[in-house]
C-alpha cells in the first residue's frame, strides 16, 4: 500500500487513480482525514493484499493504540449535556 501525504505531495486525482491501479492508496488529507482508494471490482485481491501488507498492518497497529473507545452510556451523557445546554442558549 502506498501512502501519500497531501501536505507534502500535490497529486492530482488522476496520479492518484494511476497509483491505486497498482496497489491500495492511503490517502492523509491536511486536515488530518484518510482515505483508502483501491480498485472496487476485485474485493478478494485487495483483501489479501493488505491482509499481507506489513505497511497496513502497522497502519492499523498505529490507529488501534491512538484512538481509545467510549462507553455508549458516556456518549449519550455527553450528547443530553450538549442539547441540554443548547437548550438553555436558545432561550
């Protein structure tokens, strides 16, 4: 898998398409946002491939020791606090 970072290389969507014909594109906006662009009609290659890609298995190494999880009751606190408070700035 191939990994382009926007910030430092400007490519434009064709270069882009032109390197996801060959391998899997990680796409890191500058924003901080990623993309996964890969050829859509051969799901099972694709599968394998990144099953067998030790830059993706790192990728997701990486993102399952930086993002924690949440309890759904936390969320749904958080949320009643935020229309609770919206409520009270409306009025």
């Amino acid at each position: 898998m191939k990994t382009v970072k926007l910030e430092d290389e400007k490519l434009g969507l064709e270069e882009v398409i032109n390197i996801a014909r060959k391998e899997p594109v990680l796409v890191l906006t500058p924003d901080g946002k990623e993309f996964l662009i890969s050829e859509a009609d051969d799901f099972e290659k694709e599968v394998e491939a990144l099953r067998g890609s030790p830059t993706f298995q790192k990728f997701l190494d990486e993102r399952l020791r930086g993002k924690g999880t949440f309890p759904l009751e936390e969320v749904e606190k958080e949320i009643e606090k935020e229309l609770a408070e919206r409520g009270k700035s409306s009025k």
